[in-house]
C-alpha cells in the first residue's frame, strides 16, 4: 500500500457539490493507493503508521494530540509514467481489491481512536486543504 500524506490546517472533499468529509483543524489528509498483491496486513500496517508518524507541529503524531485524519481513496498513486506520456494504472488494486483495503485501513485507525473522515471510493471527488509547513511524505508499506 501506498500513501501521500499531507499535514494540513484543513481539509476538506466534496463529491456531486456535497461535503462529504471534512477536518477543521490541524491534522492529516491521507490519500491511499492499493496495488494487486496488498492484503488486510498491509492496512492494519499503514493505519499503524498513520496514527503514530510524528510530523505535527512539535513533532506530535495524532495518537499524541487526538488529531483527526481525512482519508482519500487513490489509485492514481499506482500511476507509472516511465514510458510515454501517458500513465498506465497495471500497478493499481482493481476497485473490487482496492476498496475494501482501504476501508480497512480506516476502520484501524478508528479502532486505533483516530477520528477519521473519508471521500467515497471510486467518485469524482473535489479535494481542497491548506498545507501546513508545507509537509508532504510518501508512506509503502
């Protein structure tokens, strides 16, 4: 599994004109890309990470300061541009794999306390955040 993580001010992710998940404050936004071999191993890994990565302000994770997460779904993370100009996707999880991976991936980090808001798999979603520090790591596990 595969994540961007961005530590934002806020953020928020709209779906068909409708907020669907929003942070109004200092936390994470997390996108998750699956790709063909990941298992409910991985995502209990990455949730683990997630809860625990030091990279608020102080170098506080979310478990330190009750920090909520938003977690967005992406398979475009997968995206190989090494030929061409035109990425394949063979890398990226089909959405019958990649979906319920990530779903577990949020349902750790709330069993994890983590207060999670979330985009809906496979729409057309509008992201906006603020990027604090600017931070923004790249995550496998």
């Amino acid at each position: 599994m595969r994540a961007v993580v961005q530590r934002v001010s806020t953020a928020s992710v709209v779906v068909d004109g409708r907020t669907v998940g929003a942070i109004d404050e200092p936390g994470l936004l997390v996108l998750v890309g699956v790709t063909h071999t990941d298992t409910p191993a991985e995502a209990a890994r990455l949730a683990a990470k997630l809860w625990t990565l030091r990279v608020l302000q102080g170098e506080k994770s979310c478990s330190d300061i009750a920090a909520p997460l938003l977690v967005i779904s992406q398979f475009t993370l997968y995206g190989d541009t090494r030929k061409g100009r035109r990425p394949t996707w063979q890398a990226a999880a089909p959405g019958p794999v990649a979906e319920p991976l990530v779903d577990a991936v949020v349902e750790e980090l709330r069993a994890l306390g983590a207060r999670v808001e979330t985009g809906v798999f496979g729409a057309d979603m509008k992201v906006s955040l603020v990027n604090d520090g600017p931070i923004t790591l790249v995550v496998d596990v």
